[in-house]
C-alpha cells in the first residue's frame, strides 16, 4: 500500500557541488543522454489498528534518462519498478508495479511535474539554497509526498500532501573509501485532506515522520549514498489505523551501456557450445533475452525435472559472464486452463527457475527479479502441438537499466 522509493535520492541525476575555500553551494547540473540507475531497498513493518500485520522487503529500481536540457533545468525520463519479496531470506523478488514519470528539475532541486504522476513518492527533497553552506548550516523548504492509494483506499488519482523539511550540512566525511559531504534531512508529517469522492473508507488524517542522511559525492557531482528511518500513520474515516515504518537505503549505480548486439552473439555462440537445444536469444531497448522454450516441468507443476537442470547449469554459466546486470526472469505458459490459473503457474515457474540462479550464486537476491505472465504473450499458434510447446518458455533477461 505504501512503498518509499528512493525518496532522496532518486532523480537527482549529475549535481555538482562549488567549492570556495570551506564553503559550497550546491547545484544540480543536467547532461543530455546522461542515463543512471537508483537501487534501494526497504524492510517495512505494518500494523494495523495497533496490532502487527506483516513485515516486507520493497526492492526498488530506477532507470533515469536526461532527456534535455536548457542549461540550468533537466528534462527527465524515469522508470520505476517495485518488486516486493516473501518475508524469508535468501529468496528472490517478485514483479510489482511499474511507473512512468517525465518532469523537469531545476538547479536548486525544484521539480515542474503534473499532478497525475504517481512517482516519485518524495518531491522537492533535497533542494538546496542559493548561498553557499558551511558545515554546521542549517536551512528549510517544503517538500511533498505522493502515494498511489488507488488499490488500499480506491483514490484514482495521486495523493498528495505537504511536508515540511528541514535541512543540516553536517560537513565532509570520509565513507568507503570517499571523502563524501553528509547531509541531515528530516521532516514530519501532520496533515488533514479534505473530502475525497470514494466509495471506501480514505485517510482522513496522516502523521508520520522521516528522517534522511544523505551522503554527497563532490568528485562525482552527484549523491553516493542515502538512509532513512521512517513511520507513517493513516487514520481513516471508518476508524482503521494503518502504520508503516521501517529503514530503507538506496544507491546510485553506475553501468557502462550495453552493447546489445555485441552480448546476443556471445550468447547465441554459448548456447552452441553448451549445447543447449530449443533456446534464442534476442535484443530491446530492456536488454538481452534467453528464451528456452518447452522447459520441462512436472505437468500443471512448478517441480522442476532433473533433466532440465543441466540447461540451467549452462544458462547459470553463461550468465556470470555478466555479473553486474540484473535479470528478469518471466514465465510463460500455453493457452490452457484459467486465466488465473496460467498466470499463477507462470509466476510459480519463474520463480523456481530465478531461485535455482541465485544458489547457484550467479546473482545475489536484489539482482534477480521473477514475473509471471501467464498466456498473454504468445510466440506460435496455440492450436497446434509444436506451437504450445514454444509458448510454454521461461525468459531470461540481462537488462539493459
């Protein structure tokens, strides 16, 4: 119901900081075709009406792309995707939501965004002065929250509602291996919407807080690192109280581009060595894509047969080569049975295949994602034997953000 995103970080893209003896002003600069990726991650507990519900790890990937730029203010293009993990370490995440944003931000930090986006969730922070700071200096702005309540409360539009921030330039600090500047961000959250047309019960008050440390890299011009500790409370009008808290964390990672052509035909050359029988290998603007087709399960199962396991080995082999590169894996079945029933079974079967990937440690847990996608993207007839037998694959993808 309520996933951060990489609330400091996320879109702050190039930024560089000046330097004048002791003292800085910080700014944002914008590079046109700059592209970088926002990993975070965050480990959340939710109690309802006081009592605990569940806890969860929201795994959060941000591709970014400056689309333009004036000289001062960048044009972006964001991708967000969410994936959310079963409460048991060491197991790979599932496919979540996935979300569009194109704002521009100026040098100060300021976003022009129009209201129907729902990412990001944290606008406006941080945003920097047009003085110079001193370590030691404090400053304030207001800031916003947006969060997408059209599941939990049935609001069709992003919920907004204003926060104000207050900021401390801590100085330099020295963090693996950098010398990194150390921003303080808190704010607190104590707000009241007016009515809203649902036929569900809506929040009629929020309060929470949030407290941020954001680590600046001066050399690279941009953030290296940031955490958070946070709790939100909506209270809603049928008398239900919904809490998260939890930490989260993100980071700013870097990857030369892919050269898709380049990584096709190495892998189109493996699976030949390898020997690997009814498996291709394609390109997009995601990344790379090994299909293996008619991978043998145990029928209407997720049991994978021993047989198949060695394509696995191979395909876990091929894909070490790559280790920087996250993977998706998506299944895909035939057109049998329900709706509901071929979308579970795909998402079970990509699971079991993204879990044999990671023991067999070709990615650690935040590196692999799983998908199910049931019958609804086929590559052959279904009305025929051999044509079934295509659709029924499981997709691996080496992405490209």
């Amino acid at each position: 119901m309520v996933k951060r995103v990489s609330v400091v970080i996320v879109l702050v893209l190039i930024a560089t900081s000046v330097v004048h003896g002791e003292a800085r002003r910080f700014l944002y600069q914008y590079r046109e075709g700059e592209r970088y990726r926002i990993l975070s991650t965050v480990d959340q507990e939710v109690r309802i009406n006081g009592r605990f519900s569940h806890e969860a790890r929201i795994l959060n990937r941000i591709a970014i792309e400056v689309t333009g730029t004036d000289g001062e203010s960048g044009s972006i293009e964001a991708q967000f995707q969410t994936s959310e993990e079963a409460r048991l370490e060491g197991q790979v995440f599932s496919w979540g939501e996935e979300y569009i944003s194109r704002f521009d931000r100026d040098a100060q930090g300021y976003y022009n965004i129009a209201p129907h986006y729902f990412m990001p969730v944290v606008r406006d922070v941080p945003v920097f002065p047009e003085h110079e700071l001193e370590p030691g200096d404090t400053w304030s702005a207001k800031g916003s929250e947006v969060h997408d309540f059209r599941r939990g409360f049935g609001i069709p539009d992003a919920f907004h509602f204003p926060i104000a921030v207050e900021y401390h330039y801590v100085g330099p600090e020295e963090r693996e291996g950098k010398t990194l500047d150390l921003i303080e961000i808190r704010y607190n959250v104590l707000h009241r919407p007016g009515h809203i047309r649902t036929t569900q019960a809506y929040p009629h008050t929020i309060s929470g807080y949030a407290d941020q440390r954001l680590y600046w890299d001066n050399v690279a011009g941009r953030p290296h690192y940031y955490e958070e500790d946070y709790a939100l409370v909506f209270s809603l009008t049928d008398g239900r109280t919904f809490e998260f808290s939890g930490t989260a964390e993100a980071r700013v990672v870097d990857s030369d581009p892919l050269d898709r052509d380049a990584m096709r035909e190495e892998i189109e050359q493996d699976l030949k060595d390898h020997g690997v029988q009814d498996a291709y290998v394609d390109s997009d603007e995601r990344g790379v894509t090994i299909a293996l087709e008619d991978i043998q399960f145990a029928p209407d199962s997720d049991e994978l047969l021993v047989s198949e396991q060695s394509k696995l080995d191979s395909i876990a082999e091929i894909l070490l080569r790559y280790p920087d590169r996250d993977i998706v894996v998506t299944g895909h079945t035939a057109l049998a049975g329900t709706w509901a029933g071929r979308q579970a079974l795909s998402q079970r079967r990509a699971l079991v295949v993204g879990q044999y990937l990671l023991d067999s440690g070709v990615r650690t847990a935040d590196q692999i994602l799983t998908r199910g996608l049931g019958a609804t993207r086929p590559v052959a007839d279904n009305e025929t034997p051999e044509g079934r037998r295509r659709n029924r694959r499981v997709e691996i993808t080496i992405m490209e953000h």
